[in-house]
C-alpha cells in the first residue's frame, strides 16, 4: 500500500498545474466543483473538463504501475 501511495503522488505530481489544482482541491480540501471554479477562475464546466482529463491520466499511469 505504501508503494502504491507513492506511484499515485508521482502520477499526480506528472499532472499538468490545472489538473494538479483540481484534483487538489476536490480531493484533498473537499471543495465542489462550483467552489474550485471560483477558486480558480473558471467556469464549472471547465473545471470538470480539467478533473475528467486529470483522472484519465492518472487512471493510465497507474495502469502502467500495475502492469496493465
């Protein structure tokens, strides 16, 4: 599980500055998409583009860690 943690911060860390934040805030802080969007200047629906890119990202370089 340890090992894992650690992949996963590396495949966020990989994230472009946007989808970092987003991913951030809405996991880390809790914030809803509405409050990350005014956080960042953004609109909501950009804000939930950003969060689906970010975790197909992640979802594919865990899938490498694992071997998928």
């Amino acid at each position: 599980e340890k090992e894992l943690r650690k992949e996963l911060a590396a495949a966020v860390d990989a994230l472009e500055e946007k989808e970092r934040l987003v991913v951030s805030l809405y996991y880390y802080e809790e914030l809803k998409m509405k409050e990350i969007a005014l956080v960042m200047g953004l609109t909501a629906s950009r804000v939930s583009q950003l969060h689906t890119k970010a975790i197909m990202k992640l979802k594919s370089m865990m899938k490498e860690y694992s071997g998928g």
